[in-house]
C-alpha cells in the first residue's frame, strides 16, 4: 500500500504538551493519536509495531511451555474482594452494572487466574503448569504522563505460573528470566535485570528488567565490573572505609560547579497486590508492552 494511501496524517509539528523526544515522534509521525488523557488509539503504523513485539513475546513464552489464553477485562467485584484488594488498590476502575452488580476493569489479573486455578488445578498430576495472555490494562492514574510510559489503558504481557514445590519453582523462575531476556535482545532494547521490591506481590525474590534511558521515572545501579544490579529502592552498600571526597567541583571563587549525573530506566512495572492462592507454589511474570514499552517483572 502507498504511503499517500495510510489513514491519518503526519504532523509538522508536535503538540505543546508532548515533551519526551519519544512521544513527539510518535504523534508526529502518526503512529499514535491520544483520545483523553492517558488514553490513546494506534494508528495503522503504529499496531504494526505491537503486533511485532507481540509475536516476539508469544514466541518466547511458547518456547518455555506456556500457553496463550485470552482472559475477561470485566471483573466481578467478589473476585477482588474475596481477595482483599477491592478496597485497597487506589487505581481501580469501578463500575456498576444492571442488578447493581459491582465489577473492576482489569488492573492486573491475578484474581481471574487464581479462580481458573481453584476450579482446574485438582491433582499434583495438573503441576507444573504456565499460562499467559496479551491484553489491556486499565488503571485511573491521577496525573497520565510522559507520552506512553504512564497512561490508563495499555497492553500487557502477563504470565502465571503453578508449581509442585520450590524446586519446580526455581526452575520455572529460571526459565522465565532467560525468556525475559531474550525478548529483550530480539527488541534491540539495552536493558538490565534489577532487584526489586515485591511490595504487595510477596514472595522470596522479585527483578524487574528495565530499559536503559535518560527519560524515565527509576534510578537504578548497577556494577560496570560484576552482575550487581538493583533498584534504587533494593540497593544495598557499605559504609564507606574513610570520609567521602568532597562531591562537587569548586572554581577559584569556591563556588559549587559540580554536576549529578543519573542513569534513569523506563519504569518498567509496577507493583500491583498478589492474589491469595490456596496452591502451593505459583510465580508470575509481567511484561507490559506498547504501552509502557517492553518491560517486565518476575516473582516467585
């Protein structure tokens, strides 16, 4: 198809509220158009690309044994309370629907996962088991910013998995780490995989792989020299042997000249609450993608 044929229009110039060089380029090459604050269509060029890294994220996840499922974005409201997470996730979209029936658009889908697996996990015959799907999120973020990276609605990765014992688990973590990776190699993305905080998730270990870059919401740190690498939040350090360097550059007048410098790291996931399972070992693993960019968290 000829380019003079594409729907929609490329733009001379980017709106006055697009400040990341990303986002601008973006909307001025028609890939994206925003609908509302925080909410945005692909444009033609621009789902090309999600079916792109989708097909990467599907090949992938088949490669490790997990299998494609599509779960429900409407969530019955006893879901989530059965959970105790109905009153406690602040971004939750709330709804009501004839017979005053309450129901959550999906945040994150553990609850619908843990459900399915009540109902079909009946024997340790059923374990190990892995599922995953590609879908939309939907999240009432009070100030949607920085382009794509913090919106209301986006599509994510998210992938679940069922375990015997703990050995099966680290197993199936190990497996799914490599994956992560590799889907970020294929992406062409620099990228380091990150101790994290597993905040409401829980479990004995967390890592969030997060894209390199001077536009994003995290610090992390990491060795130029070994494979330490951490979020901000999880970094651990020694006390310092003998009183630290002055930090900042002084000129002859005495006057501060220095400069900080930070590596800033796309905001890759975030942390939403781990569904109570009456299983017992199950991890999971998030990749959030067009939307957020490619990204991705681990627990188990």
């Amino acid at each position: 198809m000829r380019l003079s044929r594409s729907f929609g229009k490329t733009l001379r110039e980017a709106p006055a509220e697009a400040e990341l060089v990303s986002h601008q380029l973006l909307l001025r090459a028609n890939f994206i158009r925003p609908a509302g604050a925080g909410v945005y269509s692909f444009m033609p060029f621009g789902y090309r690309v999600i079916r792109k890294i989708w097909d990467i994220m599907a090949e992938e996840m088949d490669a490790i044994s997990g299998q494609e499922m599509w779960m429900p974005n409407l969530h019955p409201a006893v879901l989530w309370q059965a959970t105790g997470r109905w009153g406690q996730m602040d971004v939750l979209f709330k709804l009501k629907g004839s017979g005053n029936r309450e129901y959550a658009l999906s945040a994150t889908h553990e609850e619908i996962v843990v459900d399915l697996a009540l109902r079909d996990i009946e024997s340790y015959r059923d374990l190990p088991r892995m599922i995953y799907h590609i879908s939309k999120k939907f999240r009432d973020e009070p100030r949607p910013r920085v382009g794509l990276m913090r919106v209301r609605e986006f599509i994510m990765k998210d992938a679940y998995s069922f375990h015997l014992d703990e050995a099966s688990l680290r197993e199936g973590y190990a497996a799914m780490r490599e994956a992560y990776a590799r889907m970020f190699t294929r992406m062409g993305l620099r990228f380091r995989a990150v101790r994290a905080d597993s905040g409401a998730i829980g479990g004995t270990a967390s890592e969030e792989f997060q894209v390199l870059a001077d536009s994003g919401e995290d610090a992390i740190v990491f060795s130029d020299g070994a494979e330490y690498a951490a979020n901000l939040e999880m970094a651990e350090a020694l006390a310092p042997a003998a009183p630290r360097p002055v930090a900042a550059d002084r000129d002859a007048a005495g006057r501060d000249t220095g400069r900080a410098h930070d590596r800033g790291a796309q905001r890759l996931s975030r942390h939403a609450g781990r569904a109570a399972a009456r299983r017992p070992c199950w991890s999971r693993a998030r990749t959030a993608g067009s939307s957020r960019s490619c990204c991705a968290a681990i627990t188990s």
